[in-house]
C-alpha cells in the first residue's frame, strides 16, 4: 500500500527499505557524521514518516562511511546555535532532543542501533534510546566532552545511567578515554560485538526476529518495560496488570488468545520455542 511512497529523507539521512527493515543513515560521512542542526530537522521528519511506513518494521539507524557518530558538531550545532537568538537556540536544541531521545525512547516500531565506527559524546544518546544495539568490535567509543571542556549534557548523563554502572560510567565521563566495541559489549551499551565483516548481517538476521513478532505486543512489551523500570514494585504490579490488559484489548491479531489456542486445543506450538502461527 505505502510502496508508492517517496523515500523519507535524502540529504542528511539516507533511509533504505529492504525486507521490512528501513535502514537508516546519519548521512554526513566527510564530517564523520556528526549531529548538525539541520540533521535533526530531518532526522525528525524521518522518524516520523517511518513510524506510518508500512515499508518499515524495524528501524536501524547507523552511520555511512567509517562512523556512527562523531557526536554533535561543534560547528554546525553547537558554533552555529552561540549566536543566534535564545529562540533559535531552543529550537534547535528541542529538536535535536526530540530525535535522539524523546522519540526513539518511545518510538512505535522496533530500533536498533548499529555501531559502525567512530561514536562520541551526543552518539551515545540514540545509541542508548535505541531499544538493541550491536557493534563493530573495533569501534571506537568516547565520552570525549571532558577533553575539549565540557560536561556530557544534553541528555547524555542521564541516558548511561540507565544502561551503565556509576564506577565505570564516572570513569568515562572523568577521563574521556576511548574504548571499543568489545569493552562496550561488557559495559552493557550494546548487545552484541562482532567483526566488521558480519556486522550488518547480524543486524538484519536480528531486526528480522523482531520483524517477525506480533507488532503490537512488541510495542508494548518494549514501553511496558521503558516505563515499569521507574515504578516501584506495587505500582508497577498494577501498571503492568493494566498495560497487559490494555495490550489484549487493542491486539486486533489477537495473539494471546490464538497463541493459547494453538498450544492447549491444537498442540500446533510450544511457546517456549517460538512464535505461534499468525495469519
Ligand atoms: N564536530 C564538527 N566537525 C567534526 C566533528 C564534530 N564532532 N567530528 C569530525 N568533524 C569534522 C572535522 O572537523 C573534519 O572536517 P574538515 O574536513 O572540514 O576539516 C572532518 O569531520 C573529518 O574529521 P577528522 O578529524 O579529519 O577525521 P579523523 O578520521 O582523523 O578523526 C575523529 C575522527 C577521531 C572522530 C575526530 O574527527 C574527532 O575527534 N571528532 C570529534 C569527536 C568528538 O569529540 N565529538 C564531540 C563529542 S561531545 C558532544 O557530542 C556533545
């Protein structure tokens, strides 16, 4: 239905459809993709064509050329945003943290971050935000802010205290060492750390596990998780009771009752070893 549907993007992100993945490229590769006012605006306008792009099941975003992300540009984020009125400046910044935080955090469809090289500072954001993440293990990663005078902000703080422990993630922070994609796998910022050569097949042979789910548990299985981990636990008992609830209600597959249904009345399926059969 949405094949005859322009290609989002096209400058500063380059999105690419095949097999239900919507691959999707920070796009500044002569600046090692790093993050300018302008990719913000289209990254925005990307996502948000995506989620109604039935082209797109899953979402990896990763970097063209030899980075993910040299984090944001200091020439054409932060220089270009000194100058201009707080207006502008807010603008800009609001829009930068819709893309890399707000909207992947909550985003309707499955993401995946794909570390492809260089990732500094502001990358970590999105990496984070990303529900799954897997990297080149030669990758190079760096809280780099400190080594030019800044603290990470944004929202960059906040984001590796959700994935990392305080020790390892102060070290960071405080030294502005760089590490690879080995260390980060041990860190917890990614999944999984793997050669160059098989980094993009394992990102497709992963996003299309996720293809393969029921898209509305998916969804909510991922915000119910994103939310419940700042409940506590009475509250989140009763969230979750609901959220479980809500989920049935607006399945219109109606997996749950299919899934039950294959497993106690046909014996077509063992839950515990994969999907039930969707029509
Ligand atoms: N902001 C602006 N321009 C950048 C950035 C950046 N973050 N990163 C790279 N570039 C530009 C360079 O200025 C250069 O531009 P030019 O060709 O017009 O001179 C071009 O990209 C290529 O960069 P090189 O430094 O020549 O590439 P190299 O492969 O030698 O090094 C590296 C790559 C290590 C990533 C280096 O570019 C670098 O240290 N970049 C900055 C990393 C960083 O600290 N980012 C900011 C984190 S803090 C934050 O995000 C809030």
């Amino acid at each position: 239905m949405s094949d005859s549907k322009p290609v989002p993007g096209g400058n500063e992100v380059l999105v690419e459809f095949d097999e239900g993945i919507a691959w999707v490229y920070i796009n500044r590769p002569d600046k090692r993709n790093a993050m300018s006012v302008g990719l913000a605006h289209e990254m925005n306008a990307v996502l948000d064509a995506l989620e109604m792009d039935d082209r797109a099941r899953v979402i990896v975003l990763s970097g063209k050329g030899d980075a993910f992300s040299a984090g944001m540009d200091l020439k054409d984020f932060f220089r270009a945003t000194d100058d201009v009125s707080d207006i502008e400046r807010h603008r800009a910044y609001r829009a930068n943290r819709a893309w890399q935080w707000r909207t992947l955090m909550h985003y309707a469809k499955p993401t995946i971050a794909m570390v492809n090289g260089w990732c500094f500072g502001g990358a970590f954001t999105p990496l984070i935000c990303c529900d799954l993440a897997i990297t080149d293990e030669a990758a190079t990663f760096g809280l780099s802010e400190i080594n030019w005078g800044i603290i990470p902000g944004g929202v960059v703080s906040k984001a590796l205290s959700t994935l990392m422990g305080d020790r390892e993630a102060l070290y960071y922070v405080m030294t502005g060492e760089k590490f690879d994609g080995r260390r980060a796998k041990e860190l917890g910022l990614v999944n999984e750390s793997v050669p160059a050569a098989k980094l993009r097949e394992r990102t497709r042979e992963l996003a299309l596990v996720l293809a393969e789910k029921n898209p509305t548990v998916l969804r909510q299985a991922r915000m119910a998780y994103k939310y419940a981990r700042y409940m506590d636990w009475e509250t989140s008992a009763e969230y979750l009771t609901a959220k479980a609830d809500q989920t049935t209600f607006v399945d219109s597959e109606k997996g749950r009752e299919k899934g039950m249904t294959q497993f106690l009345d046909e014996k077509t399926f063992k839950p515990g070893l994969g999907n039930y059969k969707r029509d």
